[in-house]
C-alpha cells in the first residue's frame, strides 16, 4: 500500500510565554498580587500570647486597651482581619453569647489570649 503523501507545507509554530498581564488601576499585576498571597500564607502565628494586668484606674483603660490589642493583633497571621474581630466586643449589641463563638480563623488565637490573660 503506498504512502500517503501530503501536498500543504508544514508549519511549526514557536511557542513563547503570554505577555504579562496589564497592571490595575493602582499600577499591581496579578504577579504581584499572586507574589503577596504566598509571602501573607507564610505568615505565623504567635505561638503565646501575653496580655498586661487589668490598669487599676479608668484612666489607664483606653491605653491598656490599644496596647493589648495590637499585642493580640500582631500574633495573629491576619492582623487586620484580626482587628476587625477585636472590634466586634466594641459594637453596641454585643452580648456575651454573640462572642462565645470566635469562628475557625480565630479559635487558636482566642484560646491562646484566654491563657495569656493574668
């Protein structure tokens, strides 16, 4: 049986990487976002947690407060979302049972503060 032969040229085509993609309005690329995401899934948590004494004055409430605050805040490998939870405790409804439960991304760090506190 004879071999088929074939009339059309062949064609290779060269493959090259995609062009970057362009940047968003703020100037980032999705490299860069995509770079940031690995550097913040990196991030730890702090394996203790030390809370200072309860102030003696009033006075001394809302800088105890901040302080604590950023010492919890900092320990957690999502400060800002981290904040945003402390924030909840100051919200006018809140109760005590609305706080019980600290959801997944919180568990270790609300048990670690518990035990931290004197």
């Amino acid at each position: 049986m004879p071999e088929e032969t074939h009339d059309e040229p062949v064609h290779h085509v060269k493959c090259e990487d995609p062009p970057p993609p362009p940047p968003d309005a703020m100037g980032a690329t999705a490299d860069k976002a995509a770079s940031e995401a690995k550097v913040f899934s990196r991030l730890k948590e702090a394996e203790t947690i030390s809370i200072s004494a309860i102030p003696k004055t009033a006075s001394e409430y809302r800088g105890w407060e901040l302080h604590n605050w950023k010492i919890i805040a900092g320990s957690s490998a999502s400060c800002e979302n981290c904040m945003r939870w402390l924030m909840e405790m100051k919200k006018e409804d809140v109760t005590f049972e609305s706080l019980r439960n600290s959801g997944p991304d919180f568990l270790n760090l609300d048990i670690k503060t518990s035990a931290g506190s004197p």
